[in-house]
C-alpha cells in the first residue's frame, strides 16, 4: 500500500476521532437539555459520563481502529547521546497486522524498555513546569481555590492525561511518524489538533470565544509542544502522561 493511502487513513481515522467527540457532547447537551439528567458539571453523572466516553472515544475506539491496519516495520528506541531522539525509523504497512513482537502498546510508546526513560524525561518536565507555573502565579495573582469535588479532580489529573494522551501523543502523533513527517511537525500538527479538540468543548460550553481571546488556548499549545517534545525524545508514552498529570494537578488548584 503507498504512503499517500497510509495518510488517507490517518486522516480519516483523525476526522471520524473529532466526529466521534462531537457526538459525545452532542449526546450529552441531549441528556442535559432534553432529560435533565444531571444539574451540575461536577456531579457524579457527569464525571461517570465524561470517564465513559473518553475511554470509548480516546482509547478503545483508537485500539479497534489500528489493531489490524498497523504494521509498524521499525521502531527504534534512543541510546544515550543518539540523535535524533525518540521514534527513528517508522513505518506503515496498513494492509497486515501487527509484526511478530510489536504490539500497539510498543507502537504508542509504552514499551517497557522505554518505562526508565519517560518517567526520568517526565519527572524533569514536570519540575520544570509546574515549578514556572508556581512561579507566575505570583506575578499575575493567582490564588489558591483548593478542590471542591474531590471525584472531578481525581478524573482531571489521572483519567483525563492518561485518555489524552494514548490518543494524541499516542496514536495521532506516532502515526504521523509513521507515514514520515519529521519530528517537530508532528508536535506542531498534534498541537494543533489538541487544541482544536478543546475548542470542540468549548463551543458547547458557551467559551470558545472567551477562551481563545484569553491565554487559555495557549497554555494548553505550550503544554501540549512541551509533552510532545519529551515524547518524541524519550520514546515513551509515560513522560507527557506525567507531566501532563502535573500541570492538571497544578491547574486544579489554581485555576
């Protein structure tokens, strides 16, 4: 299969992705406006939803789309003082399963050769960003506001990295590696579809406009290059999932 066919179906496994989240929240403004299911965004309905759709949306859906398309010919992890970092060589075969030994899990960068590696990278970036943003908190004022749903914070720093980023870090920006777009377009690229992504929520929350006038639509672009940036030189899934874990965390109790 030609690499021109490997695109059109990352392409439209992306756009049957935003699809899919947009029926979720088409779904759940219909059990809000239509049923009155729940009164509150913090209730325990609406964190079971949420749970319940990421997981469908961002992590199975993804599996059962790639389980039998990818074939992932290299994937080779970074020695120490090698460059450039991370995935090397990445290439897809969409017409065969996975080769013997490659698992979806490998191919998303969550080997467990690569486990010391992300956690290390992880670690850094966390300390480096969470420790700014304590920092900038004194000089824009911001104020501790503590956690008024313990069930809500819970699902933002651990569900909600961990479904974002197997999809995003995960599958979309591998598979751009895998029909061979250089490394640093693919963060850009992932960025950019991971703040259109929360622009999809924010339409029908009634605060895109609000949000995209403010910085809240650039944290997330500089937290989501930062995350892609130590995925892509770790090899490992679990560096942006804990940063990412850190600054939820972080954002949590600060707003």
């Amino acid at each position: 299969m030609s690499l021109s066919m490997s695109r059109r179906l990352l392409i439209t496994f992306i756009i049957s992705f935003f699809f899919l989240w947009t029926s979720a929240w088409l779904l759940h403004q219909l059990f809000v406006i239509t049923f009155g299911w729940w009164s509150t965004n913090q209730s325990v309905v609406e964190v079971a939803y949420w749970e319940s759709m990421k997981a469908l949306v961002w992590v199975v859906y993804p599996w059962i789309f790639w389980r039998k398309r990818l074939s992932v010919i290299s994937v080779l992890d970074r020695s120490p003082g090698q460059a450039p970092a991370g995935i090397q060589s990445v290439r897809s075969d969409l017409d065969s399963g996975p080769p013997t030994g490659m698992t979806i899990r490998d191919f998303i960068g969550l080997s467990p050769t690569t486990m010391k590696r992300g956690y290390k990278w992880g670690s850094a970036a966390t300390i480096v960003v969470v420790g700014a943003s304590i920092l900038s908190t004194f000089v824009i004022h911001k104020h501790f506001i503590g956690v008024d749903n313990w069930a809500t914070y819970i699902y933002v720093i651990t569900l909600t990295p961990i479904f974002e980023e197997i999809m995003f870090r995960g599958f979309i920006l591998s598979g751009l590696l895998a029909i061979g777009m250089k490394g640093k377009m693919t963060n850009v690229v992932t960025t950019v579809l991971f703040v259109l992504i929360h622009c999809v929520g924010w339409s029908f929350q009634g605060v895109l406009m609000h949000n995209l006038a403010s910085t809240a639509w650039l944290s997330i672009a500089l937290v989501s290059l930062i995350a892609g940036f130590i995925r892509i030189h770790s090899g490992s899934l679990r560096a942006s999932i804990l940063l990412h874990m850190g600054n939820n965390a972080f954002a949590g109790l600060f707003g």
